[in-house]
C-alpha cells in the first residue's frame, strides 16, 4: 500500500527533485507551501532559482491531470497539491494559526482520513519535526545524501611495520598492495611505531600498478615560500602538486593550514610554472554572528569583507615569497616587492563570489572554493561541473563549522563530495589533522 509524505517548504526549496524522490507513493505539497515558495522566486540566488523550478515542475504536471487528486509522476509516484488541513490541538489547546501549523496540519488531516496508511512529515525543521511527534505524527528529515561522518574517509592509513620492513621498501622504491580494495591516490603512512615513530615512510597509491610509491610531487621543497609542516600536509601539496589530479578537497578543523597550502600550490602553478592561467579563489558568503547588512562600493568593495580571509593568507605568502625570490619577481613585475595588487593587476589571481559562477565555464584555471562546508550538494555539483580543460578544483573546509540552516557535517557538500567520489582516479582527498596555526588556536578547537 502506498505511503504518503507531507513535504514541508525547506525541503523542497533544499532540493526542488524532492517531490520524485518517494519512490511509487504519493507526495503531498500543502498550499501553504505553495505560497512560501512564491515569496522566493524574485530574487538571482539559489534559494529563488530552485523556487522557479518548482513552479515549473508543477505547472507542467498540472498539464497531464489534476493536481487537486493527484498527476502520476514519469517516476511511478503521486504529487498532489491540497488546501485540506486539520485543526491542530494539544490536550484540548489549539495551536496558532501560523504556516508551520498549517503544514503540519496537512499531515494531521490525511493521518486521520486515511488511518490504514503511514503518512510521514518530511521537514529539515527540527522545531516543526518536534511539534509534529508530539502530535503523534511521523516525521523525518530529508537526507537523501546523507554520510555517515564518523566513517568519512580520510584519505590515508596507518600500517605498522618495522624498521627493516620500511628500509626494505626504501630501497626498492614501492610496497605491493596487500590490504585489499584501495580507492585511487590514497596514502598510507608505514611507521614503526604508531605513537611516536622514529621511522616512517609516506607513500601514495598508483591503482594501475596496484602499488605504493613514494611521494613524487612534494619531497620537503619549497612552495611559494613554505614547506610542508606535517605528514598530512605533506600528502595534501601531493596531490594540489599533481597536475593529472583534478579535483582536490582538503578537510580539518580550524588552523591545520587548508587554505594556506592552496594558494601556496596555485599561486607555485600558475605564477612559476605556468601550469595554469590563472588563480581563481571564491567562497559561500555566510556571516558569523550578525549579518553586517548592504555594504557600499562596487561589487568588489562589497564582497572584500567576505575575502578578507583570503587576503590574509595571500599576504603571508606574498610577503615570505619576497624574502626568498626577489630576483624571480623582478621578472615578473619588475620590482622587487611586489603587493598581492601586483597579482591581482596581472590577472594572477582572481577573486569572485560563487553567485557568479553559474554559466560560466573555466578552462585551464587553478580553482579553489573555500568555505565549502556552507555548500549544499545541489550547489558542489553545479560548481564541479564548471570546470573546463585543464582545470583543477580544489575544496577546502571544516564539517565542523558550518554556518547554514538545514546543513550539517553529514549532509553538506563537502562531506558528501568526498565520500561520492573518492572511488575517482581524478580525485583525492586529505584530512588534515594537526593545528598549525599557533598552539592556542589547536587547543581551541580541540576543546570547542
């Protein structure tokens, strides 16, 4: 017998599909939702784009029957659109008459009309999923990429060994994959003691050899003035190194040096080795704490606030860049101190919010989307996909700070990227570990 869903507004506005997304049974979209959405649909964001997309979606299915009982979807379900709502009590107290209630009630009223069938809310409001069960109505969250974060992979291993086992393959330059089913250009650490070792080896693996090699992209040189300052970060400038990799995402918690050795990469790739033409560096704009409102200027001057990260790391590179090259940068800009503006004037580096970035396609760029913890999956498949020939995207974030409503370390694109295609000899994936930026900053985020 078919199941119903009742589906709230943020799960269709979260992902306009949605309403496909419940197999043969029938979906129910209250009214009231209809007249959220319509609210949304003026603006140029994602939320009033997917807000378009629904009414598209509806309109054409109102042409094959009615919506009032329900069009037969090319799927197998049912979409149906009703005004029907019950009156919501609690021991004998009626509920405000508000568009959360009115939704829910859509619930209450089909629970009751049809009792031989399991009709389910479907809202990403903890708050409306709340009032629901205490009405006794079954709810659920939508998370139909949902990752188990707990089991997200890291991209390395640790395997013990002992030190005539990592001299032996020192020599020989490779150790044969005996652990089984590995994904592409995973790293494993041998180490002879898994606390504190005092020897160790960081290999990566090549699945067309299956085997283990060692580090061939980063072997403790400098980048753009840095280097290197833990195993993780090691494997990290690995792959951003690797021009054959093409996608790149960099996860941890706060100061562990994401974003530093990412521009540190393009900014190696593009301004020595012209590998790629241009640096390009974009972020979600998402405020911590209270918003600072419309911000004057050009678009530039507005979106400097939300860049300004960037600008610091840029800096610090720059500025350790200058003390160790000045006669290379002479070349390029003919002088001999050259400022971030000096990149950003030659067209090195540019720097756009993703709100522009759909419709655009970016060849033979080095791309890296910082923030993308604060990216839905919708909005990572959109940004992947603008990718051109020779291009490499790289993500860097921390699940752990994520600054959206109805996000989470599990259900975020960044999360849901790396699990998806981890199993790509395109793609590799490093989540760093340890605190670089100073030992107070480690120690905050290991205790918030």
């Amino acid at each position: 017998m078919e199941k119903i869903f009742v589906l709230d507004t943020n799960v269709l506005i979260h992902d306009p599909d949605a309403m496909f997304h419940f197999a043969d049974n029938r979906v129910v979209i209250p009214m009231t939702v209809i007249e959220e959405v319509d609210q949304f649909k003026k603006g140029v964001d994602e939320k009033s784009r997917n807000a378009r997309l629904i009414g598209r979606y509806l309109d054409k299915l109102r042409t094959l029957g009615s919506l009032k009982t329900g069009v037969v979807t090319d799927r197998g379900g049912i979409v149906q659109v009703t005004i029907l709502s019950a009156d919501l009590n609690i021991e004998g107290v009626k509920l405000l008459d508000n568009n959360d209630n009115r939704i829910i009630g859509t619930a209450s009223y089909f629970q009751k009309e049809y009792p031989d069938r399991v009709v389910t809310l479907v809202s990403k409001d903890a708050n409306v999923r709340i009032k629901a069960d205490c009405l006794g109505i079954k709810t659920e969250n939508y998370e139909p990429e949902k990752v188990n974060f707990e089991e997200i992979y890291t991209g390395f291993s640790l395997l013990k060994a002992t030190r005539k086992q990592i001299e032996k393959v020192q020599e020989k330059g490779y150790f044969t994959n005996k652990l089984g089913e590995i994904p592409p250009n995973h790293f494993l650490k041998l180490v002879d003691k898994l606390d504190n070792p005092t020897h160790k080896i960081i290999l990566r693996y090549s699945q067309s050899d299956n085997k283990f090699f060692p580090l061939k992209y980063y072997t403790g040189q400098e980048i753009f003035g840095i280097v290197a300052r833990n195993d993780e970060q090691a494997m990290a400038l690995d792959l951003l190194l690797d021009s054959s990799i093409r996608l790149v995402s960099l996860s941890g918690i706060a100061g562990t040096g994401k974003t530093l050795i990412a521009i540190a990469s393009g900014l190696t790739q593009v301004v020595e080795d012209d590998t790629y033409n241009r640096l390009v560096v974009s972020r979600p704009i998402s405020p911590l704490g209270k918003d600072l409102g419309y911000l004057p200027g050009s678009k530039d001057d507005k979106f400097t606030p939300w860049m300004q990260p960037i600008y610091d790391n840029m800096e610090i590179l720059i500025q350790g860049h200058n003390d160790y090259n000045h006669n290379d940068n002479g070349k390029i800009f003919g002088k001999k101190n050259p400022s971030i503006n000096d990149y950003l004037d030659f067209n090195f580096i540019e720097l756009k919010p993703l709100t522009y970035i759909r419709g655009r396609s970016l060849p033979n760029q080095f791309m890296i989307i910082d923030e993308a913890q604060n990216l839905t999956p919708h909005e990572m498949k959109t940004i992947i996909t603008r990718a051109g020939e020779n291009t490499k995207i790289v993500l860097t974030g921390d699940p752990h700070q994520i600054d959206i409503p109805y996000l989470d370390s599990e259900s975020n694109g960044l999360s849901i990227a790396v699990e998806k295609m981890k199993n790509e000899y395109l793609v590799g994936h490093i989540t760093l570990m340890k605190g670089e930026r100073s030992k107070l900053a480690e120690i905050a985020a290991s205790y918030f």
